[in-house]
C-alpha cells in the first residue's frame, strides 16, 4: 500500500493506491477520469469552503479508487488522507439493520418479532415488529429531527433515557401507515442487538461484520469525539468563518450514527453489497426492498437503507448527517458500482454536489437527458449532428450561432451534472428543462423534442440565482 501527498489545483490531495489494499481489482479508473474526479472536488470544496472531502470509488464490483482532498483538521493543519476517518453519521443504520439481520439468519430473531418481546414497556410494543422499526414505519417520535446539536444533547444520555423520551410516549402514527424518518427505532434495534446477542453493538459489528469484510479502520463516534489524525468536525454560521462543530453528548448516537470510518472501509461493504457476500440473499433482499406501507404503497425504504428506481435501474443509498460533518453512499448493484464521499462540514452539501458529479461521470445517461448531454458537448467544441434535428432546428443552429455556442461555453470546461427541472408537453411537442453543471457554473437548457425524438429546440442560457 503505498500513499503520496500533492498538490491538486490547490488543494491538498493524498492518494492511496489500490495495488494490495483489496484481495482483487477492477481496472482502475482511466487517467482522465481519475483527473476529472479531482477536479469535481477541488471545484466543490473551493465553492463551498468545506475543509476536505474523501471519497471512494468501487467499480465492476470493486475498489478502485480512493483519495482524499484538503485538510482533516484545520489548527493545527492536519492534511486529509485515505486513511483518515470521519463520523459517517446515518450510514451507520445499515449496519444495525444487518446486525439485526445476521441475527435472523442465526434463528434468533425474526423480523416480524414485536420489538416488546425483547425491550418491555414501549409504546404498542407488542403490535410494532423489528421490520418497521428498522425501516421507519413503527410510528415512534424521532428523538433528533433538528440540524444541530440542540441544549439536552451536549450531555450524556443512555438508550434508557431515549426511549423514556421518545418511545413511551403516543406514537406519532398507527404504525406501517406512514413513513417518516426516525433514528429513535435504530436506538431500539440497538438495544435488542445487545440484549440478543450478549455483548455490545460494536463489539457485534466488529466480529460479524467489520472483521470478515476487512473493515480495519472502523471505530466508532459515540462515546468521545474523534481524535488527530482522524477529521475534526465544522460548521459554520450564515456566511461566517469555518469553526468547530459542537460534539453531541456520549450516547446520543448510539445504533443510529455512531460508526466513524473512512470511504474505503465503506467500499468494502459496497463490494459486499454488491456481490452479496457476508449476508444471505435473504438478508440481502430484505435489507434493499422497499417496504410496504398498510396502503400497499412503496415507502421507498427497505432496512437501513434508501431505495430508488429511475430509468429502470435501482439504486441502494444512504447519507448522513452529524455536527460538522455530511456523508453520501450510494450503490448502483444492477451497474455493480458505488460512490462514497465524506466532508467534515455540515454546510454547502459537498458530499452530495461531489457524488453527484462522480456519478454523473461514470455512469451513462438514458432518454433525453442523454441527448442534452451529447449537445452539450457538441456545442461547446462548435458542431452539432444534424441528424439529431428536425428541419427547423437545422436551420436554426447556423454556423454563427454555433461559433457562438464555442466561444462561450468552451471555457466553462467539462459538463459536471444534468438535473431535470420539468416536462411539458405543448404544440405536440416535449418540453425538458435542465440545469447544467459545469465547474464554476450553472447554466439552464430548455429542449423540445418530437415525437420521433428529434431535437426541435436546444437553448443554453444564464441561469438567474
């Protein structure tokens, strides 16, 4: 294993490379797009004034890359590296849901167990199953839905005084009629973890989890704040200078964020996701579908985890949040690909702008978007296909609109991110709207297709805001 420390576009990068880090590997990621992740991050966090990013990249089933950008501690000055390890906050969820799951499979448990049967006392405890407390429906009040860390939080607590608090107490819903996000349940599958297994959650993970899919650098965040060389955390105030996050009291975090590890430790729970290893296809299957709610629709969470389906290709996702610090995880396991990018700043959303944008460039675009995407491109080097375009758009696009085009999107560099902002139909014709992403900028696109796909109009102009 073997790290260098540089300089990328000004900001401070350490790379680790791959070569031993893994038991086997993909092809790494191309030169070019290697260049153009750095360059997604250092553009994210210069807009954004985040201390550092890392981020982890599996694809084709595997790490591939990994690097970690700016600074792990601001004062004194500690560079981020690989190894560097941040609260990953929520994402920690899903590995209480495959604790809970592991238990399944060892016919301890079962989902459908009424959580009473384990923690005596809570609220229609005897009516809400394991399942719906780990995916959200059970209808217990969330303990933590503030942004920061709030008076009662800067002192220790115990799992006891959160469920006094919060799960004693009327729910907010019958349960499974509703989904609303709670990490008061995770507290709650915390707790039977312990109480089934007969030792500690951690301890758990370690040995069920961590320790077989060499997870080496997890650790956890709950009972102390992280420590130099690992990420400080930072906040900041309206537009104000960066400063250091406040700590939420030991406990607090307990089965619903307390994991701290790096992005690569990440990826190889992703490759394990990914390849189904570690947790039975049954476990697997529970943990990345989508619950139902008593109406029979889709809550578009399964346990632990986010689950969405767009353009017919589903994707396994988490992010998280602490103070000072926001995380996003996200697995394509149809693609058998992942992107993990963690910042310890709780302002700006680096962490989703950079996976965003990574994902963006791996992965293909599908429909229209693909077609915006292409025109872009073509536009900014001042051609266009004209098999694309309906005979008015040939006509429109003349060779001086086009140098236009050039001249003034060239500079702008690489398209970084498509965002839908509409559909319309008018005239029989299909209207989608994009933001366009470049690397200082965002530009706004307006196309009408017909019906036959072709482009009819594509305009690229100032976006206001």
């Amino acid at each position: 294993m073997r790290r260098r420390t540089v300089l990328a576009g000004g900001v401070l990068v350490s790379t680790l490379a791959l070569t031993g880090t893994f038991p086997a590997f993909a092809a790494p990621l191309s030169p070019d797009k290697a260049r153009q992740v750095d360059a997604i991050a250092a553009e994210v966090l210069a807009a954004t004034g985040a201390p550092s990013a890392s981020v982890a990249v599996v694809e084709d089933g595997e790490p591939v890359y990994a690097k970690a950008y700016g600074l792990a501690r601001l004062s004194p000055a500690i560079p981020a590296t690989t190894s560097t390890r941040y609260g990953v906050a929520s994402v920690s969820k899903q590995f209480t849901a495959a604790a809970i799951l592991l238990l399944v499979e060892d016919g301890k448990v079962s989902l459908d167990d009424p959580v009473g049967r384990y923690l005596p006392g809570l609220t229609d405890g005897d009516k809400i199953t394991l399942r719906q407390v780990l995916s959200h429906t059970a209808g217990y009040r969330d303990y933590w839905p503030q942004d920061f860390v709030f008076e009662a939080m800067r002192a220790p607590t115990t799992q006891q005084e959160i469920l006094d608090g919060w799960a004693r107490i009327p729910l907010d819903y019958p349960p499974g009629e509703q989904w609303r996000y709670s990490n008061t349940g995770f507290v709650i599958a915390g707790l039977v973890v312990e109480k089934v297994s007969g030792e500690p959650l951690f301890s758990f993970l370690k040995r069920r989890i961590f320790d077989p899919l060499g997870m080496s650098g997890v650790t956890e965040d709950d009972s102390k704040a992280l420590s130099p060389p690992d990420a400080g955390h930072y906040t900041r105030y309206g537009l104000g200078a960066v400063v250091a996050a406040d700590k939420e009291g030991p406990g607090w975090l307990f089965g619903a964020a307390e994991l701290a590890m790096s992005p690569s430790d990440l990826a190889r729970w992703n490759r394990a996701m990914i390849r189904r290893e570690l947790l039975k296809p049954s476990s697997w299957d529970a943990m990345t579908t989508s619950v139902d709610l008593s109406s029979g629709a889709p809550a578009g969470y399964g346990l632990g985890v986010s689950v969405k389906v767009r353009d017919g290709v589903t994707s396994i996702s988490h992010g998280g949040m602490l103070s000072g610090v926001l995380t996003s995880n996200t697995v394509w396991p149809s693609e058998k690909r992942a992107v993990t990018v963690v910042s310890n700043a709780d302002f700006g959303e680096p962490q989703t702008a950079i996976a965003q944008r990574i994902a963006f460039l791996l992965r293909p675009s599908t429909g229209p978007a693909a077609t915006a995407r292409i025109l872009v491109a073509q536009l900014q080097a001042g051609t266009i296909d004209q098999a694309l375009l309906t005979a008015n758009g040939k006509a429109w696009f003349t060779a001086a609109r086009l140098a236009d085009f050039k001249q003034s999107l060239s500079p702008l560099g690489p398209l970084r991110m498509l965002e839908g902002q509409g559909v319309q139909v008018r005239g029989g014709m299909t209207w989608h709207g994009f933001d366009a992403a470049f690397g200082g900028r965002t530009l706004s696109v307006s196309m009408r297709l017909t019906p036959d796909g072709r482009v009819e109009q594509f305009l690229i102009g100032p976006k206001a805001g």
